[in-house]
C-alpha cells in the first residue's frame, strides 16, 4: 500500500511544482513553452522546410546585415539541441543551455528581479555577443584565421542569452568559493568542446565567451538595483 500511495503522491508533486514554476516565473515559463513548441514543429518538418526557415534566422554573416531584426529575433525562438539524444553532447549542450541558463538561472533573475530585468540580460547576451561574434568573423576570415564557408554557415539560438544569464546567475546568487566554482564552469564549458582552427577556437565558442562576459558585467548593475521594498525580503527562487 505504501508503494501505491507514493507513487499516487508523484503527479501531484510534479503538478504543483509546475504551478509553483509558472506562477513564480511567469514570463520564463511562457518562453519555454513556446521553445518546446517550436522545436517540436521542428523536428516533425521535412527537412526542407526546416533548412529553408533556419537559414532565414541564422544569425550568421552573410544573413544578419540583410535581415537583423529577423534574425536575432527569430533565433531566439529556437535552441540548438535536442531532448532525445541524451546520450550525445548535443544533450550535454541542451541541458546547459536550455535547463541550467534558461530554465534555471532566467527563472530565478525574473523571480529576484522581475521579468524586464531578467530578459534584458538575455536579449543583451543575445544580441550583443552574436553582433560582437559577426565581427569576429569577418575579422578572422580577412586574416585567413576561419576558411570562407563560416561566413554562411547555420547559426542559430538561445545559447547566447542562456550563457549570459548563467553567467549573471552565478555572480548574483552565489557567494564565497561556489561562486568562484561556478564561473570557472560557465567559461569552462565552451571552451571544453570547442574545434580549433589555427590556435582559434570555433566561433560559437567565441561568441559563448562574449556572452559571459556580458553576463558578468550585467550582473553587477543588477546587485546594485535589487528592486526590493524597504522591510521586505526577496521571495525565494524556484524550488529546482
């Protein structure tokens, strides 16, 4: 019986998780559904279609001058990853990127600091760090540093923002020696499964990079600005 009664308690363990989840992240819970829903359209379409939709959001060089607001916009509706390959780094790359910097660490920014602070860290990693990463690329493939092809090569995603809001996440929510530990691993993983080319690491990685370093930078005007009522106490983070 006692097997029985626990496993009748999971669904309503799960159930309101989701509903403490979703009220208290509100906007992040909104993001992530409609991330789910897009990426499920994206694996159900033929191939393409898909291709044709991804190469109009690419972020990379040759598209981004022509269409930017379409791009960075449309990007960001997207990850690049998966959630059946779980025993690929593609997964690896999913769970950091979209559970850790998103799910996790955008949550608990929109819950501290309200979902207009929180989403500007995300959009300024976005935003910034892939315009900064264009840049780059020009610069590397004039030097011969990149081979030509980058210039048109897929590119597209949350990663960018996740990144920076990983970054702000553990500069604002931890303190002493896991502070120091987990922003070692927010630089650490990019660099981790990066390819090289000519001592360069591969233009994601640069840009994940970037990324961080904004977050890092953002998170010190938001320690500076906690919204937070004279006599009042920051509600706590989500259960996670």
């Amino acid at each position: 019986m006692r097997g029985k009664e626990g496993f009748g308690e999971t669904p309503t363990a799960v159930r309101r998780f989701l509903e403490n989840y979703v009220h208290g992240n509100p906007v992040t819970a909104g993001y992530l559904a409609l991330l789910l829903a897009t990426h499920a359209w994206l694996v159900t379409a033929s191939a393409p279609t898909r291709r044709r939709l991804l190469e109009t959001v690419s972020t990379n060089v040759d598209n981004l001058p022509r269409h930017p607001f379409l791009a960075l916009a449309g990007s960001a509706l997207f990850f690049d990853g998966t959630l059946t390959q779980v025993k690929s780094l593609y997964f690896v790359g999913t769970l950091i990127t979209l559970g850790a910097g998103t799910a996790v660490c955008l949550a608990l920014l929109e819950r501290r600091y309200g979902a207009l602070r929180a989403f500007v860290v995300f959009a300024v990693g976005h935003v910034l760090a892939t315009a900064l990463t264009a840049a780059f690329i020009v610069a590397a493939v004039v030097r011969g540093w990149y081979p030509a092809g980058v210039r048109d090569a897929l590119d597209y995603g949350i990663s960018y923002g996740a990144e920076a809001a990983l970054a702000a996440g553990a500069v604002v929510f931890l303190t002493s020696v896991r502070r120091i530990a987990a922003i070692t691993a927010v630089v650490a993983w990019p660099v981790i499964g990066a390819d090289f080319s000519r001592g360069l690491p591969d233009f994601t990685t640069i840009g994940h990079l970037l990324a961080a370093a904004i977050g890092f930078a953002l998170a010190t005007t938001l320690r500076h600005r906690l919204p937070t009522p004279a006599g009042m106490v920051p509600p706590p983070g989500p259960s996670l």
